[in-house]
C-alpha cells in the first residue's frame, strides 16, 4: 500500500460525510472453498456515491491479500467508481482495498475471509 496516510473508517456507527462517499465497500462472501473462484464487488461509498466528474473521481483501487497486491482497477470520470472481480484464495486472508481519490487521497476499507 502507499506510502502516504491512509484514511479509514474511525467509527462504523457515526461516519462522516467524506467517510461516506470514500471508504470502499467490499461485498464477498464470508467463506470459499480453497481453489474456489468467486466475485468481490467493491463500490465507493456504500450510503452516498462518490462523484464521478472531471476535477473530482476516484482514479484507481487496489485489492490485496493480506500485504501482497493481487488486483487494481483504474478509472476515469465518465465510469462509476465500483467494479466486480473474480478471485481465487489458497488459504484465509484479511482482503484490503486502497482506493486514491484525487481531491481527498488515499482510503482504504478490509474484509477478512476464510477459506476452507
């Protein structure tokens, strides 16, 4: 992940409006089978949608397993700023997501999941 400060969610039962708009939201299951290939959907922002306009968007995230990259998706303001991907786990790990938003930064939100 960046070298630069990242911001998470401080307080899941208060967020703040950037919180809001910025934290990636990860839907996965809880548990796959080893081997098994399975969808991740990450969107950004789950209760208001981040803009998506020239001077304002989010320009890429990245998926990790534990610390070890293994995804990231670029974008430009005419996308939305969510996407589906397919994953294959070996064993049990913490899934993170970096996203770099260009006004307000880095952000990044982690979902544990295990394989069995």
């Amino acid at each position: 992940m960046s070298k630069y400060k990242v911001k998470t969610l401080n307080d899941p039962e208060d967020k703040t409006v950037l919180e809001k708009k910025h934290i990636p939201f990860i839907t996965a299951p809880e548990s796959v089978e080893k081997g098994e290939i399975f969808e991740i959907t990450v969107k950004m922002g789950k209760e208001i949608d981040h803009p998506m306009q020239e001077g304002h968007f989010i320009e890429y995230f990245d998926v990790y397993a534990d610390d070890m990259k293994i995804a990231s998706v670029t974008f430009t303001p005419e996308c939305e700023a969510e996407a589906t991907l397919k994953l294959k786990l070996e064993e049990s790990v913490t899934l993170k997501v970096a996203e770099y938003c260009n006004l307000h930064g880095y952000w990044a939100h982690e979902k544990e999941i295990e394989v069995k």
